[in-house]
C-alpha cells in the first residue's frame, strides 16, 4: 500500500470511531435510537389468547371483513391486537383492521370503534410463519367484557391460521369493507373458529401476572355450550376476579393436541415456546395434556409409554423453570367409555396421575381427575358431570374443575 493509501486508511479508521462515538452520545444523551420513553415504561400482558391450529384446504377468503368476538379476562385502558400467520401456507396482507367493544349479534357497541394500525400504516403485510402487532389504541376494557376484531382481507391469501374450537358465533361478511360498520352484513357465521388471531393484549400495572392454560380440548372448552365463556379457565378467571386477584388466563388448549406427537397443531412440547414463552407477564402454566396420546397409543396410533410421556412432562417443566415460571400439573380426567378407551390406556392414565400428584418435580398440583369421576366407578366420569361422551365435561363438569382450584398456588 502507498503512503497516501495508508493515510486514506487511517483517516477512515478515525473517521469510524468518531462516527461511532457520536452515534453512542446521542443515544445515551439525547435519546436518538433509542425507544420512546412512553413506550419503554408500557408494560403489555395478555388478557386473551388462542393457539394456531391448523390451516384447512377448504376455507379461504377474499374482499370480505371477518368480525370476531374474544371474551378477556382482565381489563385495562390501552389495547392492541396480534394477528397470526404462522401456520399459514402464503404470505398475508391484512388491509385494515378494527378493535370496539361488542354490541348484539354482529353488530358493535357505539363510540368504542377505534381502527387498528401498523407502525403507523392501516395495512399490514404478514408473512408466513410470523405474527403482526398492533399499535397501542386507547379504549376503555372493562374487566370480563367481549371485544369485537374486525379485519379486511381484500386478496385470496390461501387457507388461514385457524383455531377450530372457538365455541364463539363469528360473522364472515358479504363482500367488501365493512370493519367500521356498526352493525355486518352478514354472508355467513361461523360458530367453531376463530381466523388470523393470536391475542388481545392491555397495558397493565407491574402487580399483574398472567397464567396459561397449556391443553388439548377439555382446556380447549370441547362440548362446553357456545356462546357461554364456560371453559374451565372462564370460570377460573372468574374465581381470580372474584378474589379481587389481578391475574389474566391465556387459554393456549388444542382440541386433539398431544404432548409427543403432531396431530391437531403441533405436540406440546414444539408449541411450547410460541404459545407459552412468547407471551408478556407469564408468572405460572397450568398443564394437562396427554389423554390424547394415551388414547391413540390405545389406537395404535404412534404409540406412546408411561416413561416416554413422563419425559415429555419434564422437558415442559425443566422449560418453563428456566424461564422461571411456575409450573402446575393438572390430573387427567376418566376416559371410560371414550371411544379411544382401553384399559392399559387406564392404567396409563392412572400411572401419569400418580407421578403428577406424588412426584413433587410440578410446583403445584390440582386434581382434576378427583373433581370430575364418578364415586361410585373412578374409571369414568361422574354422570353429572360428562358430556355424553365420556371424554369432555359438560358445563357442570368445567364449572366443578374450575372450582378445585386452589387459588393459593397463583
């Protein structure tokens, strides 16, 4: 190198350290690069969530407003939205979407619509495998209300992320943009799924804390009566608010999930992460889940043992402390006279109960099992309680697990 170049070089060092040096000034000094002050102190938690199941073949849309209605669990004054992708097969554009409280039917209550945007834009481009978040709106949540999400997809973006069991009558428009119109017209309903969502989150206190209810369809709410907010962790969160407890419930439960293996959405232990960690403010998980793999393994459908679900239970417990979360294992419910029943999936069962009570690697326990079988038969649910299937409670049966539990553990 000649002299000349080695002094451009050295100018260039120097000229890198300044510029170096000043960017880090007016960071620290000024607040250039850094986050806005309002937004470093919000602190964000999930009032409402649901977990991405499955993305069918047959379902698309296309110039048509989806109005969805979410029930929260905790209230606040500042709201925002997280729509989901992740297992949609095509990139999506959301071209506008609306958060308002719920009116009757399709309709939405005057004077709460606010519109909903993205880093300032109204559209937003989500590809797959990711979420979007929303900008902060200001609207007042009471605790324990309905929230109406109206979104506006305008081109054909293939088969959505869909949550099967909503258990919620949702409103799928004629076509065009009607996210603003108080009241839909209507082109069909939908009354077992949810499209695009992922959460509803609020600005809250430092005090408030979040638990997940990590499950298949028995958490899900499966059988529970539509329209009612009677899943067991509804009526939890209804027991924590009656406690004047400031806590949110996520429910995060999959109809046919499995702790080892793929069948509707993704096994726990892969979903872990995306439907328990990636939420703000999770201070406890309340796990019950592996009927579904004692019942296949019944089936002959990839088999599972004993030893083999109990180390998937401590992968999700080693998981969660990591992150220093509370874990709390929840008892299997009867099967007997499911149609996946078996009596080595019984014995099974009682097996995975047995080290769910008595093992002392969960934080807590509650016994689910013991709240809904019957007395006179332990192997089945008590006729009070079950569905007709014997698999799912009915109402009474998610009202009687909610209330076996111990609210001291949270």
């Amino acid at each position: 190198m000649t002299k000349h170049g080695g002094q451009f070089a050295v100018t260039i060092g120097v000229t890198r350290r300044l510029f170096a040096s000043l960017l880090l000034t007016l960071a620290l000094g000024v607040g250039v690069l850094a986050a806005p002050e309002s937004f470093a102190q919000e602190r964000w938690v999930p009032t409402w969530g649901t977990s991405p199941a499955s993305a069918p073949t047959t379902t698309a849309f296309e110039n048509q407003t989806l109005r969805q209605f979410v029930h929260v669990s905790i209230g606040g004054s500042r709201v925002r939205v997280r729509f989901s992708n992740t297992l949609g097969t095509e990139t999506l554009w959301v071209n506008e979407a609306r958060v308002a409280l719920r009116g009757e039917e399709s309709s939405i209550l005057p004077g709460t619509d606010r519109e909903l945007t993205f880093g300032g834009e109204q559209a937003v481009f989500v590809p797959t495998g990711a979420v979007a978040v929303s900008d902060p709106v200001d609207l007042d949540v009471p605790v324990g209300s309905d929230l109406a999400i109206s979104l506006y997809v305008a081109g054909n973006f293939g088969p959505p992320n869909t949550h099967g069991t909503a258990l919620e009558t949702n409103f799928i428009s004629t076509p065009g943009n009607f996210t603003s119109s108080p009241t839909m017209p209507v082109g069909s309903t939908i009354t077992r799924s949810w499209y695009y969502l992922a959460d509803v989150e609020v600005s809250a206190g430092a005090g408030t804390r979040v638990v997940v209810t990590l499950g298949d369809s028995i958490t899900d709410g499966t059988a529970s009566t539509p329209d009612t907010n009677s899943r067991w962790p509804d009526v939890f969160a209804q027991r924590l608010r009656d406690a004047g407890m400031d806590m949110a419930v996520v429910n995060q439960g999959i109809s046919g999930n499995r702790v080892l293996h793929d069948a509707a959405g993704p096994n726990a232990l892969a979903r872990f992460d995306r439907d328990v960690l990636a939420h703000n403010g999770v201070t406890h998980v309340i796990l019950l889940e592996a009927i579904n793999d004692i019942g296949q393994t019944c089936n002959g459908n990839q088999p599972v043992n004993f030893d083999q679900l109990v180390q998937g239970y401590r992968q999700i417990i080693a998981r969660a402390h990591l992150k220093g979360l509370k874990i709390i294992g929840a008892t299997l419910t009867p099967f007997q006279g499911a149609s996946y029943f078996c009596m080595q999936g019984e014995l099974d069962r009682e097996s995975v109960n047995m080290f769910i009570r008595q093992s002392g690697e969960f934080d807590g326990v509650i016994d689910f099992d013991l709240a809904t079988r019957d007395p006179a038969n332990p192997l089945q649910f008590n006729p009070l309680y079950d569905s007709g299937d014997h698999l799912h409670p009915n109402d009474a049966g998610y009202q009687a697990m909610a209330n076996a539990i111990d609210l001291s553990l949270f």
